[in-house]
C-alpha cells in the first residue's frame, strides 16, 4: 500500500469516527392527547357494542363497554409516545425530557396552552436542551408563538419526520423529494416580524416599497418548487421509459410494503442477498431497489423494496414521494409485511391499509406476511404457521422462506396472472441450439429425447417464453411444410 493510499484510508477512518462521535441534540419531547376529539368515537362504539350484546337499556353494559374503549385508546396513546421516541432517537435526538398533556382540545395559540407553555420552558431551561419536538402538528401560527416564548428551537411531528428522510436519502430521486416536501412544509410557515418584512399595502407611509423581503422569499421558494417538480417529472419520464423496456419482456413486480421496522429490507437481502441496508431505526430504507428473483418454477420477478409506512403519515410526503411509489402502484403482487411480535398488529396493519387507499392499490393481490416468528412462544408460533391466510417467516433466521417463495410462484403464476405458467410439447431441430438453451434456462424440462437430428421435450414455463418459440410446438410440427423451422430454404439466384 502506497503513502498517499495509507493517508486516504486515515482519513476515511478519522471521518467515519468523528460521524460516530458527533454531538447528539438535547431534545424535550411533548406528547398532547385531545381527548375531546376520542370521546365521541369512544361512546358511538361502546353504544354499538351494547346494541349488539342486546343491553341498550342497561347502563352497566354501555359503562364496562365504554371502559374497555378507554383502555384501548389509553393503550394507543402508550404506543404512539413509544413511536415517537423511537422517532426522535432515529433522527439523532437525545431525549432529555418528555411531557405528556391530555387537554379537551388544542389551543389554538399554542396548543397546549399557556400554563404548559411556561412549564415546557422551565423544563427545557433547565434540561439545557437544544430543542422541542413535538408530536403534533402545529400551525404556523402556534409554531411562531411557541418559539417566541421558548428559548430553543421548536420542530413539530411532520418536521421531524421529513429531518428523517433527509439523513437516510442516497439517491438524487430521494434527494429531491425530500426537497420538495420540506419547501411545501415551510412555505405557509414563512412569516415576517415587524415593519422591515411587512405585507405591500395603500395608505399613508407605505405607498411605493416595491417587493418586500418576505415576498421576495416566498417567490423564490415558490420557484424552487416549480424546478424540483420539473427535475422529479424527468425522474418518473425515466422510469417509465425503463418499466416500458421492462415491460416488453414481461417480468411481474413484486412490492414489499408494510409498516416501518417491520423488517422488509431482511428480508429483500434474504430472499435476493443484496445487501441493502438494513436498521432497526425508522425509514432506514427510502430510495427504492429492485433486484431479481428467480421462482422454483424458474420463472423471474422482480422484487421492490419500498419505504415504510407509519401512522398518522403527512399526506404531503405521501404526495412528494409519488416517484418512490410507483413501484407500488405498478407492482402485480404485495408482499405485506408485517411485525408479528408486536402488540399493535393490527392497528399497523391498519395504518398500512390507509396508506395503500391512498395511492388506489388496495384490489392488487397481496400475501399477508408475519414476520419475526423467532420472537414469539412455541404456543403462538404454531398458531401461526398453522393458519392458511397468511405465511409465517423468520427473515433474520431464514425460516419459512421456501413457503413464501412458494406461494409467490403461486399466486405470480396463477390464473389471471399477467404471464402465467403454461406447458408445451416441442420438436426442435438440434441446430437450433439458442432455443434449446434459453427453454433449459427459463423452463422445467421433460420426457427429452433425441431421434436423428431432432430434440424432443416437454417444457413447463412462463406462457411468454413458450409462446416466443411457438414454430417449433408439436401442434405445428405435425405439419413441416407450414412450419418457418422445416421450411427448405429457397435457392436465390442472383441476375
């Protein structure tokens, strides 16, 4: 190894450790429930649930009814919190502090309120912490008041969401949809202080100021959208063109979705061995890969690892990462893939749910997939690998990957599929030898046989590689002389 090999492989390692070794922020996290907005949902249910049970008029049913409600929703105030620490520690925060309110309603100033407002001061002043995520989305209006009173920094849920995005984007795609999002997000936000940044007006004293500085931002951003949208139309006018290319060969997608740490890129690396990063934190994955499978029956898909999806997920980063999820929308099967030692299994499934209404996918074919088995009791990993709905894997521990690969070549093959799996007998004459190898190569091969100069098989396959070589089926082969394959070849002769 040379000297100035040696110095470049001493400053790779100084600048891996210092990313290791950077300061993490002190943040004060801030949980508000607005229980007026639950307490409809809770009665209307447990009012519905007496209905069913025959106890309308008993108020005691509609009490123990209304209680298991309440526990149900002080359950997902308990796991929404979890998830957002979980957050806040993946964007590289360090929790100093965290206050819970529950309030009828917000404020609309603050919200929540200005007693809490001095009490969240006080505690980031004495924390010293750098700043205060809340899990909530604040207005413009309560985000101004609330860093004029606060004495640091104040960053709501979609903010820190967006943060996110913005450290594991790799990809100049996922570059500018992080873009896109966050000049969105700031746009309504971008207010002016005092009569330097005020709006244009009549009257005495502001008659003739030309643009002012707060107009002249809001243009500027206004362009940089336009352009960013401009640069994202290339991207998804290049992906069209290669899905078009590889649409001419059909090849069907397979799309991983799921909520976020439900362990997709496992098992993208386990079924394909690519490599992709995969992070307990959430949204480790944003850009989308693709990479090839080959199924037992020798057909090919291709297989999408897209990004994962979380309650509560601003319509505005569904919109901007409309590029990231054409995958999706395009894709002939859905591997949903869900965490199945979870508490909340099915309020993700759930979410995940919302999010797939969204983008109109909900009729495209999906296999239920719980993952994570080797986490569970003997007891509920049987009764899981016993039900027929959904395939239960292990992607960390490779179990239970040959029943999901089979059951993709199922489904992906089946009737009404795009390119489904066919059989047909051939005859083909031994010169052809690039026929030969691309039916062993994509085809299960049977009952072989050579006589003469000929080649007998059965091969079972994708319809479309059958189809390409039809010339040579045993149906036209009965009659040589209106087969291309034993046509004689005329003699031209040149004049």
């Amino acid at each position: 190894m040379t000297k100035q090999q040696t110095r470049l492989t001493a400053l790779a390692d100084e600048r891996a450790s210092s990313r290791l070794t950077e300061v993490r922020e002190r943040a004060v996290l801030v949980a508000v429930e607005l229980t007026g907005e639950r307490r409809k949902p809770v009665l209307h249910a447990a009012e519905a649930a007496a209905s069913a049970a025959g106890v309308r008029d008993q108020g005691l049913g509609i009490s123990e009814s209304a209680a298991a409600q309440k526990e149900a929703v002080d359950l997902d105030f308990d796991a929404s919190l979890e998830e957002f620490q979980e957050l806040a520690r993946s964007a590289g925060a360090e929790i100093a502090a965290t206050l819970v309110q529950k309030r009828p309603k917000a404020d609309p100033a603050t919200l929540i309120g200005p007693g809490k407002v001095e009490e969240l001061s006080a505690i980031a002043a004495s924390s010293e912490a750098d700043l205060v995520l809340f899990d909530h989305d604040l207005s413009p209006t309560q985000l101004r008041n609330l860093e004029s009173a606060l004495p640091c920094r104040v960053i709501d849920r979609t903010q820190l969401i967006l943060d996110i995005f913005a450290k594991h984007a790799r990809t100049r795609e996922g570059h500018l949809q992080v873009e896109l999002a966050q000049l969105e997000y700031q746009l309504p936000r971008m207010a002016g202080k005092g009569k330097a940044l005020s709006q244009q007006g009549g009257g005495i004293g502001t008659r003739g100021p030309g643009e002012t500085k707060l107009e002249t931002d809001r243009r500027r951003v206004r362009v940089r959208i336009d352009h960013v949208k401009q640069q994202l139309e290339q991207v998804r006018r290049i992906r069209r063109q290669q899905r078009q290319r590889r649409e001419a060969v059909p090849v069907p997608t397979v799309a991983l979705v799921g909520y976020t740490n439900a362990g997709k890129s496992t098992l993208f690396n386990a079924l394909t061995e690519a490599g992709v990063l995969a992070s307990s934190r959430m949204f480790a994955t944003l850009d989308p890969k693709l990479r090839q499978l080959v199924l037992p029956s020798r057909r090919k898909v291709l297989l999408s690892d897209t990004v994962g999806f979380i309650r509560n997920l601003p319509h505005a980063l569904v919109t901007s990462f409309r590029a990231t999820l054409e995958e999706v929308e395009r894709a002939e099967l859905l591997l949903h893939v869900r965490d199945a030692a979870s508490p909340l299994l099915e309020e993700q499934r759930q979410q995940v749910e919302a999010v797939l209404d969204e983008l109109e996918v909900k009729q495209t074919p999906r296999i239920e997939v719980l993952n994570k088995i080797d986490l569970l009791n003997d007891n509920e990993r049987v009764g899981l690998e016993s039900r027929s709905d959904v395939v239960a894997i292990s992607a960390a521990k490779g179990i239970g990957l040959d029943h999901l690969i089979a059951a993709i070549d199922e489904r992906i093959g089946g009737k009404g599929a795009p390119d489904p799996t066919a059989e047909a007998e051939f005859r083909i004459p031994q010169r052809e030898g690039r026929t030969l190898a691309a039916l062993e190569a994509g085809c299960w091969i049977e009952n072989k046989k050579f006589e003469g100069n000929l080649v007998y098989l059965r091969a079972r396959g994708p319809a479309s590689l059958l189809s390409r070589y039809r010339r040579f089926q045993i149906a036209d082969a009965q009659h040589p002389e209106t087969s291309p394959a034993f046509r004689p070849r005329a003699r031209v002769r040149k004049i």
